[in-house]
C-alpha cells in the first residue's frame, strides 16, 4: 500500500464505487500525486494527529471522467487533487462532520471549506480544500433549492 502521509493511502483518495461501476480510471497524475501529498500534510494529518482516529474520506481525487459521469464541478478542486471530503456520520469514536469543520475553520490554513448540506446542527460531510498558492480561508454553506446548488458566504 503507497502511503501519502503517515495515516493516508493513495487507495483511500482514489476509491470510487462510481468508476470501478463505470470502467473509468480515476489514476492521478505525479503532477495530482504532488498536491494529494500537500493535502495530506497540511489538511488531513492535522485533523487526523487532533481527533486520533481514523478519519473517513468520502471523496477524494476525481479524474476528469469520473468528475464528469457524476456530475462535479467543472472547476472542481478534487479534478486537481487539492480536495477531499470527510464524512464521519454514523462513526464510533464520536467524531462529527461539525467537529471536523470547526476544527479545520479555527486551526487550519486552507483554500475552501464548504458545509455540505445537512442543517444548522451538522452537515452531510465536510469538503476541504487546500492549494499552497491560494490560502483565502474562504468558507461556505451548500444547500440546495428547487434541485440546484448553492452556496452562501460564511
């Protein structure tokens, strides 16, 4: 198993039901691996080393055809492999989406950090991204109106 990062392996940012369904590759390139290996030093190991459990990762690298065939952004950090998205509902340690988000929005540098959907009290997951060259700490709120995204200023 190739490790990224002491608790991060590129099978767990690259795992996607979706693909192995559709045939699709979602292989990253050493240019993807690169920011994949940022990410897990500066986003995941932090919030990793902070709870000390397992941290689950619901979404990480897209290929451009995996992006695609699920509908992501067309801009999408995870096309880059500067996003993942942590999804720890229904895990035994007690750790929360919430807890996730509010330990990234208070101790960490990052590019995005979106509270996806869910309500007031706890998102769906949490998606986070990182990119050494744009740290703007922007954080938003997705939620959905009539079957369309949108997302609001934290």
């Amino acid at each position: 198993m190739r490790l990224l990062s002491e608790h991060l392996s590129i099978a767990e940012l690259t795992r996607s039901e979706s693909a192995k369904r559709l045939g699709l590759s979602n292989m990253p390139t050493e240019e993807h691996l690169a920011n994949l290996k940022k990410l897990a030093d500066n986003i995941f190991e932090p919030i990793r080393n902070h709870f000390r459990c397992p941290i689950l990762i619901s979404s990480g690298y897209r290929s451009q055809g995996l992006n695609n065939a699920i509908g992501g952004a067309k801009g999408s950090d995870h096309l880059k492999g500067m996003a993942i998205d942590i999804d720890m509902d229904n895990t035994p340690n007690g750790v929360t989406n919430k807890m996730i988000f509010d330990y990234i929005k208070n101790n960490l540098k990052f590019r995005q950090l979106i509270w996806e959907f869910g309500n007031s009290e706890n998102p769906d997951w949490v998606h986070i991204s990182y990119n050494e060259n744009d740290l703007k700490n922007e954080i938003l709120i997705a939620t959905k109106h009539n079957g369309k995204t949108n997302y609001k200023k934290n």
